[in-house]
C-alpha cells in the first residue's frame, strides 16, 4: 500500500502481520527486553521491513536502534521512516544523496478518542473543515487522517531540524479527492539548498481500514522545484521558498 504514495528512488515494505519470524540485533533486542510481548514482535517486524527495504538500496543489513525522541538512526548514506498501527507496518528508506528526509505513518480509520484528543492535535481551522469532509466522504475518519498527516509531517520535520514541532506549530489542508494534503508550518522551516521550507506536500490514501500518509522531501525538488512523481497523481514532497 505505501508503495502507492512513495516511488523510487524511495524503496518501502510492508507488513500485514508479526507471524514471520523476525531476527533482532542484540542491541535492537535490548531495547524491547522489558516490553510486553506484542511490543517486541511490532518492534521486530518493522525492522524486519526496513532492512527489506535498504536491500533493495543494496545497504547492508544493520541494526536500527532509536535515538534522540525515538527516531531511528538509519545506515550512514540513507534516510528513512517506519510506521506500525494494528495489522500493518512499514518502512520507507532512500539513499541520502536522492533524498533528504521521508515521513510515514499509519493509523487504523477510526474517530479520535472524545477526550479532548481531537482538540489537543488539531486547529481550530482544521477543525471547521471537519463536517465538510465527512459530509462528502463518510467512509474516512477525518480528524485521525489529519493527525496522521502530522505524524508524517513531524517525522520529515525532525531529521531536518533536531527539534521538536508541536501538534499546533503545522496546519493540514486536505484535498478529499485527490488523495493529498499540504502542510503549512507555522514556525520558520529548514533550509535546504539555500531554500526555506514553507509547508510539506504529502499524499493520503485508506486501504484495509488503514489510514496511510506520506511525505518526502528530495534533493530535485530542492535545487529545481520539479516534484517527486508517486504512483498516485500528486507528488508526496515539500514546497520550497525562497528565504533564509
């Protein structure tokens, strides 16, 4: 499914379930050893795809361990994401010199919980386009979609920056027909060759009542502005502007 949103020179895999046995790293298994067994076997498993995935990039098989905030440090020369919701997980990765940072996440399409989560992770403005979104397309949770968009958003964002970005600091617009989304940070972007980012462009899709969102940012765009072309009709990538 996440090959939809991401094409080379992105490689990804997918898995639907933790049945295949999973090898750690002693490292790796160190850092879930006190973790309730569904914990592990999620852990494994999208190891188990992102070492799929940097195959395909003929990077060696490595460990893949957290670090600062949890993100995962990656193989010197690639980037990369993982994602894992109920029934699925996956790994986006891509070597350094084609692409600068990716984000992925998955969430199952159900309603935020009525806690106050909804207002914790959204905007006001977000929120006012809620009912309309639902009105035209019933079948997606639109408040979860639009959490998993910042979810992507933070995990493109933090590779670039080292710094943290709060749920309120990026508002998604989201095109319910086209399958993609826009991102507008509301605090100052990185630069990438000379360009500050203004706002990430990412691609959505829902498939096995599994909500994906993705976002890449490529060297191309940043030195040309030409787009990453996905599998779908518009481009999963950032928009860049002139700025310092």
């Amino acid at each position: 499914m996440i090959d939809l949103l991401l094409p080379p020179p992105l490689a990804v895999a997918e898995a639907f379930d933790d049945r295949a046995p999973a090898a750690l790293y002693p490292a790796e298994a160190r850092v879930v050893s006190r973790s309730v067994a569904r914990r592990r076997r999620e852990f494994a498993t999208v190891r188990a795809c992102a070492r799929r995935a940097l195959g395909a990039l003929n990077v060696a098989p490595a460990p893949i361990l957290p670090g600062e905030r949890g993100a995962p440090q990656w193989p010197a020369g690639t980037v990369g994401s993982m994602t894992h919701c109920a029934n699925y997980r996956a790994a986006a990765v891509a070597h350094a010199g084609d692409v600068v940072s990716v984000g992925i996440d998955a969430e199952p399409n159900v309603p935020l919980p009525s806690d106050g989560t909804r207002e914790l992770v959204t905007l006001a403005a977000e929120r006012t386009h809620l009912a309309a979104l639902r009105a035209r397309r019933p079948e997606v949770c639109w408040d979860r979609l639009v959490y998993s968009a910042k979810e992507s958003v933070y995990k493109t964002w933090f590779p670039l920056t080292g710094r943290w970005l709060d749920f309120e600091e990026a508002e998604v617009t989201v095109d319910p027909d086209r399958g993609t989304f826009v991102a507008r940070l509301l605090v100052p972007g990185p630069v990438i060759g000379g360009r500050r980012v203004r706002e990430f462009h990412g691609s959505w899709l829902l498939s096995h009542d599994t909500l994906l969102t993705a976002i890449a940012v490529t060297r191309t765009t940043a030195l040309t502005g030409h787009p990453l072309r996905p599998h779908r009709p518009v481009v999963a990538d950032a928009v860049l502007r002139p700025g310092g």
